[in-house]
C-alpha cells in the first residue's frame, strides 16, 4: 500500500533506468534513477471515492467521480528521484508516418546532429545542445533521452556503427567565465548501463588563437571494427586534437596535435587518414610542437599508416600533403590497399555556377592524382561532404535542403530534397546514411526524419 498525497491506494512500482551521470561542475559522480508508478483508472477512481467518503462522512454523491468513457484502462505516472541527480522526462513524440518515412517533432528540444549506431538500421543516436538520446527507427519512437545539467552544453557528438562506440563532447562554464572541456566515451554505447571513459581536453602550448563562440567544437571518430580506435576533435581555438583509443576503447594510448589552426576536419572510416583546412598560420608537427615557418591557407593529408602501427604500437599522425586550397566541405577515406586514400573538396562557386566537387587519390608519397570532378548539380552552397560507410564509391553531398549521393565509379547521382515539412522548414542541421545504404536520417530544427534511400523513385541523372 502506497501514499500518494494523502491517497491510500496500491500501485505496481516498476524499475526504469539506473545511472552514473557525471557532473562536470561539482566534479563528482552522481546515481540517478527512475520508476513508474501504474494503476488502473478503475482502482484509482474507487480509492478517490473512499478517500471522499472518508473525509466527508457521507458517500459521494453519484457520478461525482467516475470513469469517463473511451478512456484507456491503465494510467502510468512517471516519478524519478536521485541523490542528488533527477532522471529527465521523457520526450514528447509526435509520429507522422508515410510509405517511406516517419518524423518524429521533439518538442521544445533542438536536434543537431543525428547517426545511425549500430549495423542493423535500427538505433540512432542524437544531441542538443542540452541532451542526448536513442531513437528506434525499428519501434518509431524515442528510447531514452538525458538531459544534461543548465552548466553543461553538448557541442559535439560521433558514433562508430560497427562497435556502437558513442562519444560526446561537453563543454561547463566555471569560475571567471572558464570553459572546461569533457569527451565522453561509452565503449559500447550503451548509454544507461555502461561508465563512459573521460577525457579532460588540454589545450596545447602555444596556441595562436583565443577560444571563440562561433566556432563550436567538432568530435569525428572511426567506424570500423579496427583494433584501436581513433578520436579526431577541433577546440574553439582552432587546435585539432587526435587520441587513440586501446581495443576495448576504455584508456587513451597516446594523444597528437594535428594543427594549431584548424578548421575543417575529417576521418576515414579506420581511423589511420585524416584531412585538415589549415589557416595561414604556422602549424604542428604532430606532436604538438609549432613549425616556425609560415605556410599559406592549405588542405593538409596525415597518415597514422606505417609499419610500427601495422605491428599494434600506437605511432603519431604524419603529414604527408599540403593542397592549395580553401575548401567547404571536405571528407577522407581509406581505399582498399593501405598504401592511399581518397579525399574529396568542394570550394565556393562564383556567381550561379554549380560547385565543383574534386575526387583525389593521396598516396603514402603525396604524390596526388585526380579521380574524378562531379559538378553538383545544383548552385546551393554545399553544408557536408561525406563518403558512404566502407565504400569511397559513393558521397553523400548536403546543399541546404538537398541530399545528394553520388555514384561516383557510375557516373551518376540522385538527389531528393528533404525540409521536414512534418516538423518544421528548417535547412538540414545533419544527415547521416546507414552503413548499408538503405536508409537515412536526417535533423532539423526540432525534428529527425528516417526514411528508405531508394535510387529508383529519385531524381537521377549523369554528371
């Protein structure tokens, strides 16, 4: 028997979810959890009537309290208590459905970035700057969100699908205004039931510029199954920041700095090439230490390919080539041998002409070759480049509302245009594709959009 506000009635107590929640301001660990409490609409309106007879003396008087019709038969209450953390409530989900999508409207939550987590289409994972969450694209709802404390902002978020691998990067305001700066790692992204690894982020010796606003912090990280696991991160000063993550990914093995002053970024899906737009200032070396000489604005290649990571020693990032360039959009992938990858960029257009996008190869030489020039299409400025899961055949482009895949050994490409009209006409914010290429999802605003990619009913042509 339960007292609920001076109301004797019984309830079924059932567990939710029990949690370790980091808070990043009082630095300690805090345990969270939830329950809900269900009743019948039947036994709560009887127990009202007593608790009435009981206070008045007298039986209320018929049809006082009564059970309405077309109601359903069982009423949950959700209640949390912590010590001294509280469990967030649960989202409210709006569902529109059609044959090939579903939206669901997160409301007064903003989504900025969404990814599919794992290998089977079903989970994806999905921030704000103010929470985390899981969506089942399976089960078209929300499986669970955690709202972070008022001090703390979810910057950044990158998901590894094949080891469900989750990581978010969080930044608290302190004392005098001081940011200080948290990756969180869920090995297995298991966010409810597993210890996340953190990372305290330190800015290297050196830096060339202050912390600004209008450059957010930026998390990537690998998406295969290799043995060590690679996290790429760009601060609000510009500095680029790599770990390396041990097998079980629960212990950093070594940390390079990539650049003093970058901007763009990017990671091929093993982690071993990365891509980074450098300013015009000097750079690192890759252990951190400031190159003296002044180099003009450049797309840097860095390779981790060499023979002591073959042999499992984890070794820092070399940068093999320098590209005269001041991309958009760019992204990097490993090929099938070892020995090079691919890098693709897109500059800015001039007037209404359609941007170009620039296919390279980059062996471990530098020695570049073109592969291909795709013209896009379309004169909206790009947002995103991004090559498909294991398959640097296909990018996946982003110009405002426009998704775009380009088949690049094929010569052809289809688009659709997406501005979730079921939630709002917000520009995409993030688009990810699921690593088999049958689904996607996209986000804007206060909304997140899957739906069936499916070449045969979009426009496609050749370019």
């Amino acid at each position: 028997m339960a007292t609920c506000a001076g109301l004797n009635a019984k309830f079924d107590v059932r567990p939710q979810a029990m949690e370790v929640v980091f808070d990043a301001v009082k630095q300690q660990q805090m345990l969270s959890f939830s329950f809900a409490l269900q009743i019948s609409l039947q036994e709560l309106f009887k127990a009202l009537n007593q608790t009435q007879e009981t206070a008045t003396g007298r039986p209320p008087e018929a049809g006082a309290i009564s059970l309405p019709m077309e109601m359903p038969q069982v009423q949950t209450v959700q209640a949390s208590a912590g010590q001294p953390a509280r469990s967030p409530p649960q989202p409210t989900a709006t569902e529109v459905e059609d044959e090939n999508q579903k939206v669901v409207v997160m409301e007064k939550n903003k989504i900025e970035n969404v990814f599919f987590a794992d290998l089977a289409n079903d989970k994806v994972a999905f921030h704000g700057p103010s929470a985390i969450g899981l969506y089942s694209a399976r089960q078209g709802r929300v499986t669970y969100k955690r709202a972070r404390n008022r001090e703390v902002e979810v910057c950044s978020m990158a998901v590894n699908p094949e080891t469900g691998t989750i990581a978010i990067f969080l930044e608290s305001s302190g004392p005098n205004s001081q940011k200080k700066s948290i990756v969180e790692v869920w090995p297995t992204g298991h966010l409810q039931d597993e210890e996340p690894l953190m990372i305290m982020v330190q800015e290297a010796q050196g830096s060339l510029k202050a912390a600004a606003d209008d450059m957010a912090p930026v998390l990537a990280m690998s998406r295969t199954s290799s043995p060590l696991t690679t996290l790429m991160c760009r601060l609000r000063n510009e500095q680029v920041l790599v770990w390396r993550l041990d097998a079980s990914r629960s212990q950093v093995i070594s940390e390079s700095v990539l650049s003093l002053n970058g901007s763009l970024m990017s990671i091929s899906g093993d982690g071993l090439w990365m891509a980074v737009q450098a300013a015009g200032l000097p750079t690192a070396d890759g252990n951190g230490r400031r190159e003296r000489q002044r180099r003009p604005k450049s797309l840097q290649v860095w390779t981790m390919e060499s023979p002591s990571n073959r042999r499992g020693f984890p070794s820092h990032p070399q940068r093999i080539a320098d590209l005269q360039s001041r991309p958009v959009a760019i992204s990097v992938d490993n090929e099938a041998s070892p020995a090079s990858c691919v890098l693709a960029f897109v500059e800015e257009a001039e007037g209404q002409a359609a941007p170009v996008i620039q296919v390279l190869r980059v062996p471990l030489s530098g020695a570049w070759t073109m592969l291909y020039q795709v013209t896009s299409g379309s004169p909206c400025p790009f947002r995103c480049l991004s090559f498909l899961h294991k398959d640097p055949d296909r990018l996946l482009g982003i110009q405002d509302g426009r998704l775009t895949i380009f088949e690049l050994a094929k010569g052809s490409r289809f688009s659709r245009s997406d501005r979730h009209q079921g939630g709002s006409c917000a520009p995409l914010s993030a688009t990810c594709i699921a690593p088999d290429g049958k689904l996607a999802v996209t986000c804007a605003a206060d909304s997140l959009r899957v739906f069936k990619v499916q070449p045969g009913s979009s426009t496609e042509c050749a370019f």
